[in-house]
C-alpha cells in the first residue's frame, strides 16, 4: 500500500481582535467591499512580521475571488502577476 507524505504542519499563530473588528471585517466580506476587507486584513497581519496567511477561497464564477486575492496583495488586475 502506497503511502504519501503529507507537507509539515507550520507553528500556528493566532492574531486577537476586538468583537467590532471581527464584526466590521465580515461586514465588509458579506457586503461585497472587497477593497475594505483586504484593507482590514492588511491591517491585521501588518502587527506581526512573521505571520504566514493560507487562504482558500471558493465561490461561482464571476464571484470576486480573484479581486480578494489581488486585493489582499495590493494589485490592481492590470497589474503583472494578477
């Protein structure tokens, strides 16, 4: 039987907000303003250098998954790499 290796589990690391925070940002994520949730986001992980983000998002075509993820890395879609 074939087993395979599955990638190491790296430290975790736990970011603490306020209620209103944690609030604002899925207000943001559900209202569809994408720029301000990766603002907030931004924002967030900006307090500590070493934190690492591992993001999966799914949703229909046409959604706005690409727009998040530039978004969160500051791009633009006429930007290279978008």
């Amino acid at each position: 039987m074939a087993t395979s290796r599955l990638p190491a589990v790296p430290e975790e690391t736990t970011i603490l907000m306020a209620k209103e925070e944690l609030e604002a940002l899925r207000t943001a994520f559900e209202s569809g303003d994408i720029p301000q949730a990766a603002s907030r986001l931004r924002e967030l992980l900006a307090n500590s250098e070493t934190t690492r983000l591992e993001v999966g998002v799914t949703g229909e075509s046409g959604a706005g998954k690409s727009s998040l993820i530039n978004a969160l890395r500051g791009l633009g879609a006429e930007d290279p790499g978008a």
